[in-house]
C-alpha cells in the first residue's frame, strides 16, 4: 500500500471555493467587512472554516471569532512556536499524521517517546500538538472528517498529575470544542492503561457531551475494534503495521515543522484580534471564559 512521505499539493484557491460554494465566501467575506476586530482573512482558511462548519454559516462565523479570539487571549499556547522551542518536546512525544484512511479521512497520532514523567510537560506537549494540527489542517483544508488517536502506552500516575491542571485543560479542551477547524468523528485511546479511567472522570465535566461522546478506550488486548476503524496496516511498525516506525515519523514530522516556521511567524503577527475595535462587546473573550460566552458555544458541565 502507498503511505505518503512528503507534504501533499492540493488544488488552487478557486478549486477550493467551489467545494464550498463561492456564495458561501461571498457571504462569510460580507459579514468579514463588518467585523473590524479581526484579522484579514484567506480565501483557503475561509474554506477551511465553512468545510468544517459543513456550510452551515452561522456555525461558521461563530467559530471564526472563537478561533482568532482564543488565540490571542491564550499567547501560553499560540505565541512562540519555533523550532528552537519546541524541538525538545519532539523528543519527548510522538505527533504523526497517519495515511489516507480507506474512508477519505484523516487521523493524527500521538504517544509518549520518553516514559519519565519528569520530562513530561503539559504546556509543551499542547503547543505541539496545536501547531502540528495546525500543519495538517493547511495540508487536507477539505477533510472530509479527523480521528485523533491517542497511544497510551506509558502513561503514568506522574503524567496523570500533570495532565490535572484545571485551568489549562479547561483553556485547551474550550479550543478544541469551539474553534479548532476540524470535524472531529473519533477520539480513540489505545493501549491504555486502567489509570486512564482516572484521567477521563477528571476531563468529563470539562467536555461537550457531543465531544465525550466520541471517545472509545481500548486496553492492550482491544485493538481488534480498533482496527475496524483504522486498519491494522495504517499504524507504525512498531506496533504492527506497516506504516513506518515511530522514530521515522519523528524525523518526517520535525522537517515538516521546520518547512512551516514562516507559517506561524505569521500566524502570531496577523491572526489576532484587535478588541478595540470590537463593536459587540458582550463578545469579548475574558480571562474567566476563554471565549465561552456571547457568540461562542456553552460549555455544558455535567
């Protein structure tokens, strides 16, 4: 089978619009005009957000001001993604887009690389996993769905510790629900351990039911159900498949983050909002809400 080793070429800006339909960026460009606090905005990112919105334009306005609102007032997790910064975490955790899945969509894998703990760091670990989604968002613009695969293995009591902080999962897990520009069809968590139960009781009220509802947790000893949503074949070698390892796929991704340094050099200077300019100040993101009242979705606590 062909895996893909290089960064893929899609089509040019008007091949994208029409998979949306051009009067959808017509409309989304005039309520653009009257939104001063935003940045300029692309015709492919535009396309990106009415993908994932499935053109519903009301969803997409409001995830358009969720997604450069967060951005700016979360600078911990957006601001500085440069190699020099990050290139540590590489070596610490595993980030990989998986092949083209039989279905069109897509999956990215993620796991541990250094079991100890002490090196973990929570902050990092999410700054890296954004900026790579960030990559493979500018690279599928029209996925038709994303699976987020979570390898278990080596998961620890000291890694539970530091993945319970309140405030920056409840600020990372907000991005994800109400302004990460990816149609999100399966969180699957393989290889875990029974502490992974834990972790899960502690994110439950931080999530969206819709959201919680998408993940599945499969033991060691599980992976055959796993494999009727991602083929045997389309994980690493490591564990199996026939993809390459792990350590391969480390050395593709960290290039690949290397190619994009000018991409979020940009994305720092001119994908923010000016709240200044803000006419709809019940909109605003505070520091309390992360972008959680007005125009964006509620989070529901259960």
């Amino acid at each position: 089978m062909h895996f893909e080793s290089k960064q893929e070429v899609y089509v040019n800006n008007e091949q994208l619009i029409s998979k949306v339909g051009s009067n959808n960026v017509d409309i989304i460009r005039e309520w653009l005009s009257k939104q001063l606090h935003l940045p300029k905005i692309s015709d492919k990112q535009l396309v990106i957000f009415l993908n994932c919105c499935q053109c519903n334009l009301e969803a997409t306005k409001k995830m358009i001001d969720a997604y450069y609102t967060m951005r700016t007032h979360n600078p911990d997790m957006f601001h500085n993604r440069k190699i020099s910064e990050l290139e540590k975490t590489f070596n610490i955790f595993y980030f990989h887009k998986m092949p083209l899945l039989p279905d069109g969509s897509r999956a990215g894998f993620s796991r541990l690389r250094d079991f100890n703990s002490n090196l973990f760091n929570t902050l990092d670990t999410i700054r890296l996993v954004f900026a790579m989604y960030d990559i493979c968002i500018d690279e599928d613009p029209l996925a038709p769905g994303w699976k987020f695969v979570m390898d278990m293995t080596g998961f620890s009591v000291g890694h539970l510790t530091k993945l319970t902080n309140l405030t920056l999962m409840r600020k990372c897990l907000a991005y994800v629900q109400t302004a990460l520009p990816m149609r999100l069809t399966a969180i699957i968590m393989i290889n875990a351990p029974p502490l992974t139960n834990q972790l899960m009781m502690f994110l439950k009220p931080l999530m969206h039911k819709d959201l919680y509802s998408l993940i599945s947790i499969h033991s060691v000893s599980d992976m055959d159900s796993v494999y009727q949503s991602i083929p045997k074949e389309y994980f690493a070698s490591d564990i199996g498949g026939k993809a390459p390892s792990f350590e391969a796929q480390k050395e593709e991704s960290l290039e690949r983050f290397k190619t994009y340094e000018s991409f979020f050099e940009d994305d720092e200077k001119f994908n923010r909002v000016d709240e200044n300019k803000r006419i709809d100040k019940n909109n605003q993101c505070n520091s309390l809400d992360y972008g959680l009242e007005g125009s964006f979705k509620k989070l529901e606590l259960d």
